[in-house]
C-alpha cells in the first residue's frame, strides 16, 4: 500500500496441490514454520505516523502513549512518485527526517522509493512494461544518483531505501509481473547507480506483500548482491483468514523467513496492521509474536485508520494488545 490508499490487496486462494508446486521450497529448503532466529539485540520498531514535523512529534508521542522512558527508534516516511523530482528527493520533510535521524545513534530511518514516476496512476501492462525496460537501459540511472547524493548531503548515508515496494501486486507503476527480467536488471541498476556516490552505506529492501498476489515474489528478486533485506508488508487481510494461515499459506510470513534464512539476509516488516478483520486483537498479538521469535531488522506498523492502534480508536482490543507487549522498555525496541 502506499500512502495507505486503501488497495485492496486481496491474497488469492490457492489449491493444495498447486501450492505444494508454488512455493519457494526449492531455495528455502524445509516447509516447517521457522522458529526463532539466532540471539541479538532486540528488534527495532516504530511507525508510519505522517510525513512533515508532526510525523517526526508523533514518534515521541507514541513511545509516552506506549509509556515508554524512551521513544520508538525507527522512523518511516515516502518519497511521493507522481513526477521524478519528487523521487529525487525535492520534499523538504527529509530534512526534518534526516535531522532526527541524526540526534541519536542508534535511530534508523526507512524510506520508501518509488522506481517509476506516475506510481498511483494506474498505467496499463503495456505502458509498464515499456517503463521497466527503459530503467533496465539505465535510461533513469541519473534521478537515483540525484537522490543518494541528496541523502549523502543530508547526513543519512545509512537510510534503509524500501525500493519498488509491494511488486508483486498489481496496484503501482513499478510492478513486477507485466516484465520480472526487466524488473530485476531495473532494479539492479537502480542499486548500482545509487552506491556509486561516496560515502554512501545505504540498505535496500526488497517488500513484496504477503501471500502471492498477482505474480510470486520470488519471481522478481533481483539477487543476492543488490539485496541486503528481504521484507514483508502483511496485512491483516483477507477477511477471515487466521494470523496462522498468514504463517503458513504460499508466499506468506513463513516463506518470507526460510527465503531470507536461505539468501543470508535479515527480514523486515515496514507496513503492517490492522485491515479487513477489524479490531484483531488475536491478529496484533500473532504478530508481535512472530517480530520475537525472528528478530527483524525493524518493523513499523502504519498507524491510522483502519490499521493503527494509537492514532485509531476504533481499534481498542488490538491497541490494548500492542501497548502491553510493546510499553515496557526491556521489552522489544
């Protein structure tokens, strides 16, 4: 989802006996729902509480309404893609981002980046396909540098770029399917031309949704080497699906982690929330204990309505479930 337009990502139900042939078994080896990850620090968290200088207040505003001695330590915003300067990096909230970033050591900031400009509008198969493969001729290589410079500039050499988010639906312009090799070798150049500024130590994500969507995931991973963390946005969706059938169903949360167990690389969980089942407090506690047991990078629920808790009151019975697993600091950070 982007700017929580609301989507309608819908997970497609898929015959036993296809799924079996599906899934990513071959690359992520045993079929069994992982168990925790090695020890380490805890993990990250934070949200999606806006963009400009009330977003930046409202991350110190969820940690006291968690009742927490310290602030959440993540904090998430977009570049708009409806034209190309903005996915250079002209809005001017990146340096109110880029300056909390820098007030503490251990804050991370995620920034989500559309590859293609014309995100939202809906371009035909045809039209994107055509896009895809210009970018993979590196014909936009230079609005990438433009933004890594830019981020360099502003003293955030380390932002965690979630690139091409959700690709493997069929909402944004920078989807997968209508082209996966051109997908991949765009993205690829992407990557290239964006560590090629000095002083650069970006991170980039790759965050499918959950479930397989219009085309399988595992379909538009570029590789390894332009690659250092295999994300998931996961919804609470479709109505009436269980958070353990969330675990387990082709391309779910379950081979989200065996794939990234399988690639050596650390998961994360940028978009996350509340959706078509309501107010699931059975939902918001499966997923706070999944983000225990495999340790991601970070994870950053989308906090309005219908997803959040804080900034949500129609969902008390969740909010009440995130604000006693998350409100204690020696608990998750």
């Amino acid at each position: 989802m982007y700017r929580r337009s609301l989507l309608g990502l819908i997970a497609v139900t898929v015959l036993a006996t296809l799924s079996v042939l599906a899934r990513p078994t071959a690359e992520t080896g045993p079929s069994r729902i992982p168990g925790a990850a090695a020890a380490g620090p805890p993990p990250a968290f934070g949200a999606y509480v806006g963009y400009g200088s009330d977003g930046v207040r409202r991350v110190a505003q969820l940690g006291a309404w968690l009742g927490r001695t310290s602030a959440p330590r993540v904090g998430h915003v977009y570049l708009p893609g409806d034209r190309w300067s903005n996915i250079e990096g002209a809005p001017g909230y990146l340096e109110l981002w880029a300056r909390w970033r820098r007030a503490r050591p251990d804050r991370l900031f995620v920034l989500n980046v559309p590859m293609l400009e014309r995100t939202e509008a809906h371009l035909s198969d045809p039209a994107v396909r055509a896009q895809l493969r210009l970018g993979a001729a590196g014909r936009y290589d230079g609005h990438f540098r433009t933004l890594a410079e830019r981020l360099v500039r502003l003293g955030v050499p380390d932002t965690v770029v979630v690139l091409g988010w959700e690709m493997n639906g069929d909402t944004y312009t920078h989807r997968c399917g209508p082209d996966p090799q051109a997908w991949q070798r765009y993205w690829r150049k992407i990557v290239t031309a964006m560590r090629s500024v000095p002083g650069q130590r970006f991170r980039f994500d790759f965050t499918p949704s959950r479930g397989r969507d219009a085309v399988p995931w595992t379909d538009c991973y570029p590789g390894d080497d332009v690659v250092d963390i295999v994300g998931m946005d996961a919804y609470d969706q479709p109505r009436g699906l269980s958070f353990a059938r969330q675990v387990t169903e082709p391309y779910g949360l379950g081979d989200q982690v065996r794939f990234a167990r399988a690639h050596g690389k650390p998961v994360s969980y940028p978009e996350w929330g509340l959706y078509r089942n309501g107010d699931n407090p059975a939902y918001m506690r499966g997923m706070l204990d999944w983000f225990a047991r495999q340790r991601p990078l970070y994870q950053t629920i989308s906090d309005y309505c219908p997803h959040g808790v804080w900034r949500c009151p129609g969902n008390p019975e969740a909010s009440a479930v995130y604000r006693a697993l998350l409100g204690d600091d020696r608990g998750p950070r």
